[in-house]
C-alpha cells in the first residue's frame, strides 16, 4: 500500500469528522484490514480463515438485483448469492474498474466453485441486464461509487460528518426493469463474517444503512482514499499529512486534498507546523507523519 492511499485514507477520516488521533488509529485498523479482507488483497486470509453467517438470504436470488457497497468482505457476498443461484452462477454489473476487478473476482470464482459474468456499462447494458434477469440469475452491483450513465451526480444523502454524492441511474434503471432489489452488506467479525439482506430499500434507505454501518466501524470502508471525489465535508478540516518519497518530502492538507513536495525535509519538532504553515500558506491544526 502506498504512502499516497494511507494519505488520503486518513485526511478523509479527518473530512468526516474524526480527530487526528483517531484518524491515525481508524487508519492503522483500516491498513490491516486491508491487506487480509481487501478485493485486491494477495492472500486468501479472509475467504478461509472465518465462519460465514447470513441474515436474510434465505430467498430465490434468482431474477433479482442485489445492491451493495465496498464495505466489508463484499466478494463473500457474490460468493453467497451465486452459492444460492440457478447453476451457481452470478451476473456482476461493473463501472469503470476493468480488467484488474474482473482478474481478481474471477480469482475469487475459483476459489468459490462459483460462475461470474460480468455486465460492463455502456451500449447494450440494458439488453444484457434484462436477459440475465429474465433467465433468472441474480445481479450484482456496488453503489458507493457513483454509477450511471449521466456526467454528473445529480443526488446527495446524509453521511458521516457531510453528504455523499450519486447518482439516480441505477436505481432508475432497475425501476424501469420491475426486478425485485435487496440491499446487502458484509461485516467482518473477529472469526466471522456476516452477511445481513436489509431487503428492498429506496436509494435514500440504502445509503441511510451504509452510514450508520460506516460510523460504527470506518476500518472496513474499503474507499477511504477514494471518497474526497464524491464526499462534501460538513466542516473544514486543517489537519496536515507529511510522509518521505524517495527525493521529496511530501505534504497533503485535508481541506480540499491538495498536496505539495518540496525537497528540503521539515524535521518533526514544534516549529514543524508552522513551517508547513509557511510552504503552504495555509492554516495546518495537527501534523500527522506517515
């Protein structure tokens, strides 16, 4: 994991809400986490080592929508609704991540004993949806991320300390085809993993769950580094994270992610905060090194 990605992790902790302190240690939580439960995680830890329990799937998946987020062991989720599919086999409906998510789910599929089909967005998605539904096999789709086919996200809810933007396509899309929909989350526990079906919710309802999800145990936010693109902070954060690159030393501040190198280090002591107050002309409330 690269010094940037823990960067943004735990300035966007801090956008939420968080304390510096508590950031570092939501972030440290997060870093482990990662590399056992992650979708592009190396080892197999999480997918062998924990007991699996779900909570409302006892249901004919077949023909429906399953709606969920990066949050948790999400893959246990495809895993668990394709398990209970026509032919074992599971319709997943991708945005923009590519061939790196479909290599490493196709991975998964192996390990599962399970089939996976990939949706790709774009021209004839409509088309492909509709018949996997009509052959009555479940799909799949992560809703966190913005997704859809406007430019723009046209839609905001209440999250943790701020709003998060998205778009309405999906679920207007998935009106337009009359399919049942369930929204599903995966939670890691200490030795378990929990599925939980918390049934046909609004888009509203949906992102309602996540966030209290979410404000309970961030660690399993897979995107942390990633949410500044769609997340509007309630209040400004000043906090400030320094870490070493290979010539420059690196400085990212946390009210808009704006980042600056300079190749004369700042040694860490008292003054070290105001003078990145003085590089970066800007009001520095915490310094936290990586």
């Amino acid at each position: 994991m690269t010094p940037t990605i823990k960067a943004t992790a735990l300035a966007n902790l801090t956008r939420m809400g968080f304390s510096a302190d508590h950031a570092i240690h939501i972030c440290e939580q997060w870093i482990s986490y990662q590399h056992a439960f992650s979708l592009h995680s190396v080892t197999a830890a999480g997918a062998t080592a924990h007991r699996l329990y779900c909570s409302g799937m006892d249901i004919d998946v077949g023909g429906q929508f399953f709606l969920s987020c990066h949050y948790g062991s999400y893959p246990h989720i495809i895993a668990a609704i394709a398990q209970r599919a026509r032919d074992k086999t599971i319709y997943v409906l991708i945005g923009s991540e590519g061939q790196e998510l479909k290599a490493t789910l196709e991975q998964r599929a192996r390990e599962y004993g399970i089939t996976i089909h990939f949706l790709d967005g774009g021209f004839g998605m409509v088309k492909r949806v509709k018949s996997a539904l009509e052959e009555h096999y479940p799909v799949f789709v992560e809703i966190d991320v913005p997704w859809g086919q406007t430019a723009e996200c046209n839609v905001e809810f209440p999250f943790v300390g701020g709003q998060l933007k998205g778009k309405d396509a999906l679920f207007r899309l998935i009106d337009r085809l009359g399919a049942p929909k369930n929204f599903v989350l995966s939670t890691v526990g200490e030795n378990s993993i929990t599925i939980n079906n918390y049934g046909n919710l609004s888009q509203e309802e949906c992102f309602a769950v996540f966030a209290d999800v979410v404000r309970n145990c961030p660690q399993q936010y897979e995107r942390l580094f990633q949410m500044h693109k769609y997340f509007v902070p309630a209040q400004r954060s000043d906090v400030t994270v320094v870490w070493q690159g290979l010539r420059d030393q690196y400085v990212l501040h946390a009210s808009d992610m704006k980042a600056w190198a300079t190749p004369h280090a700042l040694p860490p002591g008292e003054h070290q905060r105001s003078g990145i107050e003085n590089l970066i002309g800007r009001r520095v409330s915490h310094v936290v090194p990586i």
